[in-house]
C-alpha cells in the first residue's frame, strides 16, 4: 500500500499533507511509533510519537490544522532508499 493512511509490512505510510491530528489516529490503529512520509511515491520525512508531542507543545499548534510537514524531520537520500523498500 501507498501514502495516504495506509500500513504496509508494519510500517505506516501518510502524506506530509495530512494533518497531526490524523496521523496520531492512524499511529494509534496500527500501533505505530512512526510514520514514513512519502510525497508522488518518494520517501521525504519520518514523524515520530515524540516529534508529534514535541511539535504540537513548543509551538502550541492545533493537531487538526497543522500538516505533518511542519513537523517532520526530513529525511536524507540514504535513508530514504532504507526506508522506501
């Protein structure tokens, strides 16, 4: 399965688009700490439980609204190819 809100092999992948709050729901069902964020099938960050806790407290953002490209941590080209398989 692809970006969107689907599990693939006990990895999640979402698109940077969707938003926090979404992804804590999805992370939740599948029991997921991470979410691997692809973009047009590419991988372009992770978003962890802990980034999701730190981002939303140290800029009082609302899960709803904010896209999780606004708190991921981009990923670099190697672990991209890692993660992408």
């Amino acid at each position: 399965m692809d970006a969107g809100n689907k599990a693939f092999q006990g990895q999640v992948y979402l698109s940077p688009d969707n938003s926090v709050l979404f992804a804590t729901r999805i992370m939740s069902e599948y029991r997921a700490g991470t979410v691997v964020l692809k973009r047009r099938g590419t991988v372009v960050g992770v978003v962890t439980e802990r980034i999701l806790r730190l981002g939303l407290a140290a800029g009082g953002r609302d899960p709803e609204t904010t896209p999780l490209s606004a708190i991921m941590i981009k990923t670099p080209g190697t672990t991209a190819a890692h993660l992408s398989r």
